[in-house]
C-alpha cells in the first residue's frame, strides 16, 4: 500500500505540470491567510491537543508529541 | 488609459500615528503620509501633493491633447519653444541619453507600436522593427536649449521620468511648505520629505513570492531619499523559451533579455533612483553588477 | 508599522536576490556622479539629504496563551506559547520556540466504575486514593510544568531546494524528549508544485514517579514499590513525504503520506486495568486483608501493558480556497497502524473578513478511530493474561468533535490578535461483546467535554 501511495504522488506531479499560475498572478497566494499552515503557533497547539487526546497525530508535518501526556 | 479620466478626488483617512491621503494620478494609486497633527493639516499637504502630480500630468502626459508634449509631436517638423520647465526636462534627457550610451531616449516611444506585450509570443518582423526604428533616436532631434525640432514621425514621451519627476517635485514643495515629515507614494516610486519623528523611520514592505508557504516580507527603513521601482509584471513576451521584458533597448529595437523581474532602487531622489532602476534593467543579466558598481542600496528580483 | 506597500512589479516578483555591495568596477562605469548632476539641474533648488536606507533585520513573535479545561474535574492546562522567527538576507531564517505550559486535574486511570467504593495506591506508592462508589475511577497525580524548546534553521539551497533542519527538548518531572528532524523541499513547474521530504528522530526518557511498574503484574500497597523500578526510553522515527501544488490563482492543495515508527517503552506508567470476576463482572475485591496500620488497593488491579513498537501511517490532504476574500480551508486525515487503530478526521475551517482589519473564522473537525486491538475493559482473573492490555480511553472506539469560532483583528499598531473559543467532545461505545456480566450498563467509554480558549498575538516585523 506504501508504494501505490508513492507512485501515485508521483504520477499526479508529473500530471500537475499544467496546473498553477504566473509568478505575477500569485498575489492571493501570497497572503497569510492562504499559507497551508496559517498560524503555526495555533497548529502546534491543536496538535499537542489532539496527541494527548486521542490516538493519531501528526499528517501535516511531523508526528508532534514528545510529551508524557499519552 | 486615454478615453478614461478617473476622477481627481482626494480623500483622507487616519493612520497608525500619521495620516494617510489618496488620489489618483498618472496612471497609478497615490498617498501621501505625513505626521500631521490634525486632519486640516493633512488635507492641506495632500491638497499642495494632488494638485502638483495633476498638474504634471495634465502639462506632461502624452494623452492630454493641447498640451506641450502634443504640441511637440504634431509640429511635423517645426520648432516648438518650450518654458523653462520643460527645457529643464528636456535638458534632462539630453544628459542621460548621452550617459547611457543611447539607451535612455525619450523618442523611443513609438516602438510600442511594433511590439505587443501580452503574455504571447508575437514578435514582429524584422523588417517592422527596423521601420520603425527610422522614428527613434534622440540624435535626430535638433534641441537649441529653448527649442526643439523633431522630424514628423517621431515623438518624445516622458514617461519614463514623470511619475519619479513629479514625486521629487512635491517632495521638495512639502519640505519648502512645513517642517512636517512626510512621503509620498505614487505606485511605488516614493520619496520622503523629512525623517519621521514619530517612529525610527519610514517603513516600506515589499512582499517577495515563494513557492510554497513562508513568504518573507522585506521591511526597508527609510529615515530620508527615495525609492524607486521598474518592473515588468504582466507586460511581456515568451517566444521559443526565451523571456522577453517589455522595456526595449531603443538602440536596437528590440526588447532586453535576461531582463530581471523588477529592481527597486534607493537613492537621494525619485528621479535617480527610476533611472538607475531603468538603466540597470537595459543591462539585462548584467543588472546586479551595474547596481552594485553604482554604490546604492537596491533589491533585484528574478524569474526562478 | 509598515506605511506603505511598494504596489507595482513588487508583488509580481517570484524570487528575490539581496546583491553584495562590493565595487565592481569591471565594465560598469560610474554614472551616479553625473546623475547626481544632471537631477540637480532639473530640480533645482536645494537637493534633499543623502539616502538612508536600510533593511529591517525582521523578527517576528507569534505568542499565545491557552487554557483547555475538561468537565468533571479532570484534566485542565494552561500553557504560554512564543515562536520567534529572525530573517536574513537571502530567505534565511532561523525560528526559535518556547512552550510552558502546567497541567492540573485527574485523568481516568483506567479502572473501570464499579458500585462499591475502590482504593488505588498512589503511582508514587506513598499514599492511597478513594473513588466513591458509581463514579469513574480518576487518578489525580501530581502533574506539574512542561517546558519545550523548539529551533529550527531554514534556507534555500540554490535557487529550487530549500533545506531546513531543527531539534526539540521538552521537559517534565517524569519525562525528557529531545529530537532532531530535517526536511528538503524542491520547487517545479515554475513553482507551482513543491515536492518535500522529511526525517524525525526522537528519543524519549520516561522516568515515572515510582518507577516503570512491570507490565500485568498487580498494583501493590503502600510502601511497596517491588514490581516497579527505574526507567525505560522510546525512540520514534517519522518520514514525511509530500506534495503541494497550486492549482489556479485562489486554490492550493497539499497532499502528504507519513510513516512513523515508535518502539521501546510505549506505554502509560500510570494505568492500570480492573482484574474482574469471569461471571459477574465485578472487579475482585483484594485477596489478602490489609495489615494494621498499612494502606493499600482495595482490589485487584494490574498494570496495563502495551506492544513495544508502533508503526502508523497516515495520509493527508489539505485544500485552501479562496473566494472574494473568503477562505475556505478542508483537510481530511487517514490513520492506520499495527495496533489497528484506524483513524478518519475531517477538519474545516472558514474565513470570513470583516471590514477592512478582522475576521471571524468558525471552525469544525470531526475524528473517529476504532479501537486498539488490546483495548479491553478488563482482565478475567483465572484466565490467561493477554499478551497486552489497556483500557486507556485514548486507545478506545470513539467519535470526537470540536466546533469552535475564532476572531481575528488588526491592532492600531498592525499587529494581529486574535480570540478562539472551542467545545470539544468525545463520545465512545465499547462493544457488548467486550462487556462482562455486571459491566453492561456500568461501564461505558468516559466521554469527554472540554473547553478549549486561546489568545494569540503576532506581532513583529
């Protein structure tokens, strides 16, 4: 199963070619609102949350924990 | 945009810790900030800065029918004597045509006519540039000092100077008017009066685009002089891979290439710093190694 | 206080490039001098003061203060966030994190509710505490203050990669965390697609209060500490692999595939698990009376036990949308593991700009596992223990949702605030099947409320 999930990032980079914008059209990108992690002091606390409470964690960056709480 | 006249109202908002007027005035959105202690005061020094900067457009700007430049480009050939405003221009232009080698000419533009920058990948013939490169050249134009003879043809065009022009002039008005400190901002070609009082400096943020998240602003602190910015955004050509800019070298016709993104630019006053700017994107890939042979403090932006 | 936004080619710039000011004098001539000149003579007049320009070395803090609190006496936590980013020429940035938080209140400590009153000796073994009769049994032990520090560098390393690495420690009376983690990105597609890797280590201490009790043997009395000693470690590996793209001018998406890989000590030192009766149901009243003067469990408990390794993988998407100046924010998270847990969370989030300087952002997320497959109520005394046992809640079949609402506003000085409140619950079910005779109706998951309220401020630059 990881390596359908592998090959198939890989192949949806090779179809994104065609997708995306100009350098000059990326002023809506650009704004705080539309980084993927908005508030990364807010992330990490919903992520602490989220480790202490159940039993998943991490997905957009790295695992998080580290703590004694699980 | 000739045909649309946007209107000339002035308004006035309160900032931070200083006040803030907008216009509209040569093609771009206009502020002026200054630290004035009440509005009366704000809505003068904006009044003295809007005023100006319509007065320069409507005497300068080659969309304005009656005015000099019109009179300049329809005489077919005749003498046209110009007021002291404009010859000091003109004289201007004269100086930097002969400091850039030709690449600074204020008759260089009717190249637009052969050239289309929209993104595609027309590129006129060469038949079509050379013809119409017979109309460009400073060096065809009888300048006395007070008068100037331009074959038919040809036209001059200030835009290259005016807006930095007009931000220096009511620069210079403010500072003569009140010791308060202000900066004027007209799309990015700015000048300050005085140093502010009121915080360190002035701060002027250009945002700079990544891929992906984290985006550094840049914060420039502008205790005194100007900045000054040419850029290209969406005005360009891509044929065969190459990345054409829409600044043309007038010595050639054609567009530059490797030209970067845009360059800012800080220097003493509006003016030097939109002609260093100008001159240093005519270097194309050579633009960093001009800027820095210069000695001034600028921000160069390239295509990744 | 930024004054005013350079508007032109600025914002066009895809990449931007700080020169080095040393003179070159090769094949650039010297023109600032006659410029200088010749702009005197088109002012003319007095010519302004020479330049002073200089770029804002950029420190920037994002600080927080966060209170979540549980209903019921359990858990509540009040901790004090800051990161502080310093940027340097040339998109270098270093970012430094610091978190403090302290826990009070009791936590579930796995024991299932029964209808007479029941004893546990205290995890530090120096004393004894008393769940009343009906209630769920909580362990109140003494939870003091975390401390974290995060420090990350990140750079580009020529003109598409860009490198970042960092390390992290946290502290508390009976825990150590320290780590490492890298992460190398690499921009196509005219920067339209961002391709990322990343590697984590970490190595964890664990030194309980007590000792490391060995896993199934019984809670003892007071004073007696012989099933329990020293300390024990857990080293975590994680690799991230992921892929952003942008799609069009106001949508970017991001997909992300995890492995993480956990062993060593991986269980909760403090849990134990009821040893009940295989008719009843009921939890086994202590076999040997307390000696006089002593204190002790008042039945049979026993410490949970755990495998010693952990693989997850998880797989992740997240879109941003942005609409008229609305921002529609989805990600959808899967998880599976070893222990089969199997996890599903689906989070929203919309923003909606009020005037020119604030927003109100309302926000749901909805999460679901299942169950480890050693999760189970209890222990039947007589029968063969189980390889591993636990019924910590946070292993269990549950459902949890938070729905909260934020707001946002711009300071007169342009820094940003901002206010959230949050309900979160968890609402669990454990199968018939896995109940015993009295348990059926006695016990029941130990859903969750809790309040979750935070107030941040960014500012800096």
């Amino acid at each position: 199963m990881k390596h359908s999930i592998l090959l198939a990032a890989l192949l949806a980079i090779a179809g994104c070619s065609s997708m995306g914008v100009e350098a000059w059209d990326r002023d809506i990108l650009a704004k705080d609102e539309m980084q993927l992690t908005s508030d990364p002091v807010e992330a990490a606390l919903d992520d602490h949350i989220y480790f202490s409470k159940e039993a998943s964690s991490g997905g957009r960056g790295f695992g998080g924990g580290g703590c004694g709480c699980n | 945009m000739p045909g649309q006249r946007p209107e000339r109202t002035v308004e006035i908002a309160k900032g931070t810790d200083c006040w803030r007027g907008t216009f509209f005035a040569m093609g771009s959105p206009c502020e002026l900030l200054c630290e004035a202690g009440n509005e009366r005061d704000a809505k003068v020094l904006t009044a003295i800065a809007a005023d100006q900067a319509w007065r320069i457009e409507d005497k300068f700007s080659r969309y304005r029918s009656g005015n000099i430049v019109d009179r300049i480009n329809t005489a077919a050939g005749a003498a046209v004597e110009v007021d002291a405003e404009t010859a000091r221009l003109i004289e201007f232009a004269t100086q930097l045509h002969t400091l850039s080698d030709g690449r600074f000419d204020i008759t260089s533009g009717v190249l637009r006519q052969a050239w289309t920058f929209d993104g595609g990948d027309r590129v006129p013939a060469a038949s079509v540039v050379s013809a119409v490169l017979q109309h460009v050249g400073w060096h065809r134009v009888d300048w006395s000092g007070t008068s100037i003879t331009m074959p038919a043809g040809m036209e001059i065009d200030f835009g290259g100077v005016g807006k930095e022009y007009a931000v220096d002039r009511v620069a210079g008005l403010l500072r003569d008017h009140s010791g308060i400190a202000c900066m004027a901002n007209f799309g990015g070609d700015l000048a300050v009066t005085l140093p502010p009082v009121r915080r360190e400096a002035w701060q002027i943020g250009i945002e700079s685009l990544q891929g992906e998240s984290a985006r550094p602003e840049r914060v420039i602190n502008l205790k005194t002089g100007a900045l000054a910015t040419s850029g290209d955004a969406q005005r360009y050509l891509k044929k065969d891979g190459v990345r054409y800019g829409h600044i043309i070298d007038p010595t050639t016709g054609w567009p530059v290439k490797d030209a970067p993104r845009s360059i800012t630019v800080a220097a003493d006053t509006c003016v030097q710093a939109g002609m260093l700017s100008t001159l240093a994107m005519l270097e194309g890939a050579g633009a960093e190694e001009f800027l820095s042979a210069q000695g001034t403090e600028f921000w160069c932006l390239r295509e990744p | 206080m930024v004054a005013a936004v350079l508007a032109a080619a600025a914002v066009a710039a895809t990449s931007l490039v700080m020169s080095d000011k040393k003179m070159r004098k090769k094949n650039s001539k010297q023109i600032s001098a006659t410029l200088a000149t010749a702009t005197c003579a088109l002012l003319g007049g007095t010519m302004p003061s020479p330049v002073q320009a200089q770029e804002e070395p950029g420190w920037d803090f994002n600080t927080a203060l966060l209170y979540y609190g549980e209903d019921e006496d359990r858990v509540q936590d009040l901790s004090l966030n800051i990161l502080a980013t310093r940027t340097f020429d040339d998109d270098r940035s270093l970012t430094l994190g610091l978190t403090v938080d302290g826990l009070t209140g009791a936590t579930p400590n796995g024991a299932i509710r029964q209808n007479v009153p029941q004893t546990f000796t205290q995890p530090s073994g120096k004393g004894t505490f008393t769940t009343p009769a009906g209630e769920l049994p909580i362990d109140d032990t003494f939870r003091d203050t975390r401390v974290a520090l995060t420090a990350s560098w990140q750079q580009p390393l020529g003109r598409l990669y860009k490198l970042s690495f960092g390390g992290s420690a946290s502290k508390e009376f009976d825990y150590l965390h320290l780590g490492v983690n890298a992460k190398l990105a690499r921009d196509f597609n005219n920067r339209n697609t961002t391709v990322s890797a990343g590697l984590a280590f970490s190595h964890d201490e664990i030194d309980p209060i007590g000792g490391i009790p060995q896993p199934l043997t019984p809670m003892l009395d007071v004073g007696d500490l012989s099933n329990r000693g020293g300390t024990d470690t857990k080293d975590i590996i994680d690799f991230v692999f992921g892929v952003t793209q942008v799609v069009s001018r106001s949508l970017l998406f991001q997909v992300n595939y995890s492995f993480s890989d956990s062993s060593g000590y991986l269980a909760d030192p403090y849990r134990i698990i009821s040893v009940v009766d295989g008719v009843t149901g009921d939890t086994i009243p202590r076999p040997v009376p307390l000696p006089p003067g002593a204190d002790g469990p008042s039945h049979v408990f026993a410490f949970e036990s755990r495998p010693d390794s952990r693989t997850k993988h998880s797989l992740y998407g997240q879109a941003k949308y942005y609409m008229n100046g609305k921002v529609l924010d989805a990600s959808y998270r899967y998880m599976t593991d070893d222990w089969e847990i199997d996890s599903h969370t689906v989070d929203l989030r919309y923003r909606w700009p009020i005037g020119g300087s604030s927003y109100l952002e309302p926000h749901l997320r909805f999460y679901t596992q299942t169950a480890a497959e050693f999760y189970t109520p209890s222990l039947v005394a007589g029968a063969a223990l189980p390889a591993y046992a636990s019924f910590d809640y946070r292993l269990g079949d549950f459902d949890a949702t938070t729905a909260g609402i934020k707001y946002g506003w711009k300071t007169r000085r342009g820094s940003d605030m901002s206010v959230r409140v949050e309900l979160y619950q968890q609402r669990g079910d454990i199968p018939a099947g896995d109940l015993i005779g009295n348990q059926v109706g006695l016990v029941r998951y130990p859903d969750l409320d809790a309040v979750i309220v935070q107030y941040s401020y960014h500012f800096g630059k």
